[in-house]
C-alpha cells in the first residue's frame, strides 16, 4: 500500500531560526513528489516538485531535498518568517498507466512565533 | 479573482439534506478534482474527470456524486448528508505538469 508519513506533526519555532521539515514514503513506481504549503483556511499551493532524478532544489527560503534510494524527502526552511505558519504537505505521485496516482501525507503543522 | 472558485464556503446542514458544492475554473485545465479534508488525515480524493465526458471515482465515492458541467465546472453533491460528511472540501485542476491548483475550500457541517 503506497503510503507518505510525515514528522513531526507539529513545530513550534522563533522567528529567524531555520526548520527541516521530514516526508518518507512507500510509493512505487515512483514519479514525482511535491511539497504544498496549506495556510489556516485556505487550499494547499505547491511550493516545489521533485523529480527521481532531482537531489535538491531551492525556491527562495525553501530548499527540498530528495533521497530517491532512501525514499526520504526534506524540507528545509531559512529564516523563517512570521507568514511561514502554515501545514506543509508533501505529496508523492505514483505512475499508473497513463495517469498518476497522488498519495497526500497528513502534513507538519509549523508555527513560527515571536 | 481566484482561479478556482467553490461554493459555498460553508454550509451548515442537518442529516437526510441535499447538498451540492460548486466549483468553477479559469485556469482552462481539463484535470478537476474534489477532495475531502479531516483533521488528522491526508486530503482524500473523492471523484476526478479528466474532461467533460469522464467521470472517475476516487477512493471515497460512497455517499457522494458528481456532475461535469462543463470543462470549468465541477459540482458535488451529497444526496443525503450524514454527520461524518463533515469535513473541508477542496476542488482542484491540474494542467499538463500536474501541479494541482487548489480552491479555497468549502466547509461543511452536517447537523
């Protein structure tokens, strides 16, 4: 069973420091996987994809890194910012056919606090 | 305007009641979605339609229906809420990178 387990579930930091977010999972044949980042209230918006062949990318403050042979994904985030709070999600499409199949983790709450 | 648009945004109901959820999208994508949220789980995916004329269940079709208007609408019915329908429900489009593209969800409570 294609399954994404994320840690931790919640995280409490100051202003400024800097957190790593974790996503392992169990999705085979392995096409992509996507962070999301959820705000309180409203739908998921995609931060990164990461493909088999992709070790790590940046997208400003944020840096995902991708183990395809480990099948751990990371998301780091710099200096975090007040509108850092939010649920990230990671998410890993599996290939099916001509269609992918999407297994949703149940996402890191962050709270970045003064 | 938000690309993808739902409606209600919530919706307070009692059990036995018809409900239907709207979505509508500018992003000119065939991909659309519904999801559900609850706390504690993954997003769910509830139906999917690939265009017009396809219709997919997902892996929580029971007590739930769809309808594909159109290639930017997307509706969602429950026939007769039940109070563990109460949940967050998204719609999504994705293009030809599969970027999913979510609404602003629609709460729902069913009394």
């Amino acid at each position: 069973k294609n399954q994404v387990e994320q840690s931790p579930q919640s995280l409490i930091i100051l202003e400024g420091k800097n957190c790593t977010l974790q996503c392992n999972y169990t999705v085979s044949p392995f096409s992509n996987l996507r962070w999301y980042k959820q705000d309180t209230g409203r739908g998921p918006v995609s931060l990164t994809i990461m493909t088999f062949s992709e070790n790590t990318k940046s997208n400003g403050r944020y840096t995902a890194t991708l183990d395809a042979d480990t099948k751990q994904s990371s998301l780091h985030i710099t200096a975090s910012q007040l509108s850092d709070s939010a649920s990230y999600i990671c998410v890993v499409s599996a290939i099916s056919g001509t269609a992918s199949k999407l297994t949703f983790g149940t996402g890191t709450r962050l709270q970045v606090t003064l | 305007d938000a690309d993808v648009t739902q409606t209600p945004r919530n919706r307070i109901t009692k059990t036995g009641k018809r409900i239907m959820l709207e979505c509508s999208q500018t992003k000119g994508h065939d991909r659309m979605y519904w999801y559900r949220q609850d706390p504690g789980l993954g997003l769910r995916l509830i139906y999917y339609s690939f265009d017009v004329k396809d219709i997919n269940k997902g892996e929580i079709s029971d007590g739930y229906s769809v309808s594909r208007q159109a290639q930017a609408k997307f509706s969602l019915s429950l026939e007769s809420a039940i109070p563990n329908q109460t949940a967050l429900y998204f719609c999504a489009t994705s293009g030809e990178t599969g970027e999913l593209f979510f609404g602003e969800g629609s709460r729902l409570t069913v009394l």
